[in-house]
C-alpha cells in the first residue's frame, strides 16, 4: 500500500513538473506575477492534511480574485498551486506573497516521497508577515502548495507573486511604503481636516456649543480612517489586519454617528424640523445597533459572512439617511438648509463613485492616474462638503449676528418703553396730584377768601359813610387774592393743558383786565386753533408773563388802545402792542423786576421775550409748540 501511494505521487511529480513553470528564480527580480500560472482551490472545511493538497481538484483562474474576494470563500482554507524552476547552477532564494490581508500561510513542497512542510522564514522588516521564503537548488524544479486563511475583511484578494530575497527591502517599499499621489492628497486632506478641528475646538471654546464637539468627532473620525487607508496601504502588518477586518468600520460608525448629531445640533431640528429630527435620531440609532450587533458577530460568530452583511447595512442605512435628508433639506426653502444639503449631495455622489469603483475595478483613465483611485473620489467628496460647512457656518454666524443685534435693540427698545411707562405715571401722578390741589384750593381756601370778601363788603355796606380804609383794603387784597388763586388752580388743573384753553383763558383776562380803565383792548386770534397739549407749567409761565405786560401797559405806556394778537401754527406768538409814550430802553433799571421776571420766566419754558418800541410799545411773546 504504501509502495502504490509513492508511485502516485512520482507519477504526480512528473505531471506535475511538465505543467508550465510559474516563474524562473534564476530570472527573478523585484517583483514578478505568479497568477498567469497559478492554481487554486477553496476548502469546503478548514481541516487539510499535507496528504491531500496533490490530491484536491485545483482550478485555474486567480485573477478574478486579485481586486476582490466573495465573502463566501473568505472563511474558507484557500490553497495555490504553483511550480517554480531554477535554471541556474547555483542555488536560489526567493520570497513568495499570495496577497496582503492574509492572516496565515503554509508552504508546502511535493516531492516523490510525500509532501514536505517548509519552515516559515519571513524577511527581516516589520512589514513582513505576507511573505515567505522559498529556496530552490539549481537546476531543480519544485511544485509547491500554499494554504491560505484570509482575515475578516472584504477587501481580500489574491495577487502571488515572488522576489528575489537580496532585492526584497525594496520591493516591500515599493509594493507597501512607497509615497504615491493618493498619500499626497490624503495628507492635504488630513492636513484640512487637521485646521477644520481646530476651528471647531476654537469655536466650541467661544461659544459652548454641543454641535462643534460633535463635528470635531467627526473630523477626527474621517481624517484618522482615511490617514490609515493611505498609510497602511497593502501593509502585511498585525495593526494593519486588525485595521482592515474590524477597526476601519468602528472609526467609519463612530464618525457618521457624531456627523448625525451634528447636523441635528446645528440645524437645531427638534425646533425647527421636528419631523426630520425624529429621522436623524432614530436613523443614528440604527446604525448604532448594527455597529453594536457588527462587533459581537465578529468576535462570536466564524461565519464572516454575517458581520460582512452588517457592515455592508450599515453603509446602505447611511446611504438611505443621506438621501432622504437631502430629499427633505430640498423641500424646505431655508438657505443654512440648502448649505448643509449641497455638501452632503456632494458627499454622497462621490461616495457611491467611490464604492463602484472599488466594487467593479472601474478605471477613469489609463496608466497610473490618482483619478483611477476610489479614495480620491471620497475624499473630494468630504472636501466639499466641508466648503459648503463652512458657508453654511459663516452664514448662521452672520444670522445670530443680526439677531442679538435685533435682540439688542428689542431690549433697548423694552427698556425705553418701560421707561417712558414710568414718566407717563410720575406724570399721572403729578397731573392727580395738581388736580386735587386745585380741587382742595378752589374748595377751602377759595371759599374762604371769598367769605372774607362778602363780609367785607357787608361791613363796608353797613359802616355807609363810616367805611374805614383797612376794610377797603381787606376786600381789595380778598379780591386780588382770589383773582391770583383762580389763576393758579387754572394752570394746575390738567383739563386745561392746551392751547386753545390758554388763548381762551387770556382772551378772557384781557378783556375783563381793561374793562374799567381808559384803555380799549382789542384781541385778535384764529378762527380755529389746532389741538395741541402744552403742559401746567408753561401756560402758567406764558400767562404771568401776559399778565405783567398787560399791567405794565395799564401803569406806564399812557395809551388809550392795547392790541393783543394771537398766532398759532408750529409755535406760539403772542404780541401786545399799545399806542401810549413807548418805553426808553437806556432808562430803564438794570435789574426792573417786571422785564426780567417775563425774561426769566420765558426762559424757564424755552421761549423767547422781546420788548421794543414801535408806535408805542410792542411786547412780543414767542414759544416752540
């Protein structure tokens, strides 16, 4: 038995060795391609004893699987077949790499007595864990078998290739840490990404807004995810593989997390978009659930396919909250809205090119073009969205600026009518005041002054030709008083602040003044005097001052007719013109108390008083209505 299973395996070997090589290690160099000449073949379990691998029924076709893998075989054992020569005389070392998110790899050799494990010598480089080394005699031909286990990652492919071990430093630069363009744009991007967290944190720290905290989450978020994708390029190291199967779609969830709240804090729509806001929230927490559910699958359940299915929901139920909030944004006609709405237009459109072309190798262009790259599509679409952020940020600030400014003014206004409020009361109060003070004098001290005057007169009466003179000054003095007090609770009665009322009231007294004197008073006013309020203080001011130049007019000017005119439009004129001596400005006392006291009180109202000589004298009274 056992001699029958040696001679199917010699047989083996000779097929096997008259198949096409892979590759010549004695030509090999920096980098050469296996796939053209390699076989594969996925394991319907993961148990695969050395024994069988000759025996498995290989396929050839890897190069549908170097740009992507269906999640189905990604739990499987894959395993290559491949066969290497050596057309040198000397002996010859190479490195093979099957791909680069592969978790474990087994080497194994066929030779006429069995199938041989290789011991797993990787290069001396930190990013070494793709690679094996593989070492062939000269003029030796070997078949070799390579058992593969992939990671948790949709972005697994298969892409064997093999290179020289003295050139393999520079083939891992080349193949992992070379600086492309996408790294150049990604590290502009992260560089504006960097300055948009600052902005934000600054922003935060004037204004204590929620929402900038939330942004600058979703900035680090996005600029770390992306910063890693670049760097961490192809990149056969344990940080990577745990970045690529599990880590990328944590920092993604977290991030779109915070971009939803933000868009809720900053467009405030539990005030504005109560209905939009119920979708946002229960949207974010959808996705907070299947990243919650994406995290246990992962860890607890061997079938990929289930956490693959989560993440790829979380990416669709991102997709369908992007579209319906621009739906809705579009409906409402708010230019901060529109703002926010075009950016994630941008956002999203570039988003799906981006996926497209990771999903179906789409090129744009040929040759190496960073337009050929799906993350440059996705990182111009965060791009502009963040200029449509920051015009819609500019825009509110411009908004809250004009409403604390109308704020301000509505409070100044608030406080200026308060404030008019209480004069308009102490004013009240004052006019009640004066009108029961009137009341109280034409009351009691009116009687009073009036009971003096009659008994006078009734003394004066039953004295006959006995009068004395202190009685008739008593009744005179009881008279004058009374006349001084109904002028006084005149101008201190409120009902008669205006100025119909005070030409009226001087009509009145003029005429009743020279009604028994040798001076004929003629009083001219208009017909119709407009409505306007003048205030106690200034008809008593304007009517003691009238009052003193009629007297001065009855003592000294030796007239025989007085004209008193009115005139009423935007100001008050009042002129007292007579025909007696006039009056000799260069005689009169400095300090005469009539003129100086008509001087002062018009002064006290903001009035003008002017006294002259012209056919006579003419007193002239002038006062802003």
């Amino acid at each position: 038995m056992r001699f029958l299973l040696s001679l199917l395996l010699l047989l083996m070997v000779i097929e096997n060795q008259a198949q096409t090589p892979a590759a010549d290690l004695a030509k090999t160099g920096l980098i050469n391609d296996l796939s053209a000449n390699t076989w594969l073949y996925f394991a319907p379990n993961k148990n695969i004893s050395a024994e069988q691998l000759p025996l498995l029924p290989y396929k050839q076709g890897t190069a549908k699987y170097m740009h992507f893998m269906p999640p189905v075989l990604i739990n499987r054992k894959t395993v290559l077949r491949f066969t290497l020569i050596n057309s040198s005389e000397l002996a010859q070392n190479v490195f093979f790499c099957p791909g680069f998110l592969i978790d474990t790899i087994q080497l194994y050799r066929l030779s006429p007595t069995g199938v041989k494990r290789l011991a797993d010598s990787l290069p001396d480089d930190g990013d070494s864990l793709g690679y094996r080394k593989i070492s062939l005699a000269g003029h030796d031909t070997g078949t070799y078998f390579a058992v593969l286990s992939f990671i948790k990652a949709s972005s697994n492919s298969i892409n064997p290739s093999i290179t020289r071990d003295t050139l393999i430093k520079e083939a891992i630069t080349l193949q992992h840490k070379n600086k492309t363009s996408i790294d150049t744009i990604t590290n502009l991007f992260a560089g504006i990404m960097l300055m948009m967290i600052f902005y934000a944190t600054s922003e935060y720290l004037q204004s204590g807004k929620p929402e900038f905290l939330y942004y600058i989450g979703y900035s680090v978020c996005i600029s770390v995810l992306l910063f890693l994708k670049a760097t961490l390029n192809k990149a056969t190291t344990p940080f990577n593989f745990f970045f690529e199967s599990f880590l990328d779609n944590i920092i993604f969830s977290a991030g779109y997390i915070c971009y939803i709240v933000f868009h809720r804090k900053f467009l405030e729509t539990s005030k504005r978009y109560k209905a939009l806001d119920r979708y946002l929230f229960w949207g974010s927490i959808g996705i907070a659930v299947l990243t919650g559910a994406y995290i246990f699958f992962y860890y607890f359940s061997p079938d990929f396919r289930i956490a693959n299915n989560l993440e790829v929901s979380t990416k669709l139920l991102l997709l369908v909250i992007s579209i319906v909030f621009i739906l809705k944004g579009l409906s409402y006609r708010n230019r901060l809205m529109n703002y926010i709405v075009m950016g994630n237009i941008s956002l999203c459109l570039l988003s799906i090119v981006s996926q497209l072309m990771i999903s179906m190798n789409l090129k744009w262009v040929k040759g190496v073009s960073v337009l050929n790259l799906a993350l440059f599509y996705y990182e111009a679409g965060i791009t502009i969205e963040l200029l449509f952020f920051l015009f819609a940020l500019t825009y509110k600030n411009k908004m809250e600026i004009i409403l604390s400014i109308q704020k301000e003014e509505k409070l100044k206004l608030d406080a200026e009518r308060k404030e008019m409020e209480k004069q308009v009361a102490v004013l009240a109060a004052k006019q009640d005041e004066r009108n029961r003070i009137s009341v109280d004098m034409h009351d009691e001290l009116g009687s009073g002054v009036t009971a003096i005057r009659l008994m006078s007169e009734i003394v004066k009466s039953k004295m006959k030709d006995q009068t004395l003179p202190e009685i008739d000054k008593i009744s005179n003095s009881a008279n004058e008083l009374l006349n001084k007090m109904n002028t006084i609770i005149w101008t201190m009665t409120s009902s008669n602040d205006s100025v119909e009322n005070l030409v009226a009231y001087i009509r009145s007294f003029a005429v009743e003044f020279f009604e028994n004197t040798a001076i004929d008073c003629h009083f001219t006013m208009p017909a119709a005097i407009p409505q306007r309020e003048i205030s106690g203080e200034k008809r008593r001011n304007i009517f003691l001052s009238v009052k003193e130049a009629l007297n001065n007019v009855l003592k000294h000017s030796q007239s025989t007719v007085v004209k008193v005119k009115v005139q009423v439009n935007e100001r008050l004129i009042i002129e007292i013109q007579d025909d007696g001596v006039g009056i000799n400005m260069e005689k009169l006392r400095k300090f005469g108390n009539g003129l100086n006291n008509m001087k002062k009180r018009m002064a006290s109202i903001d009035g003008e008083f002017k006294v002259e000589n012209w056919e006579g004298t003419r007193t002239t009274f002038n006062l802003q209505l």
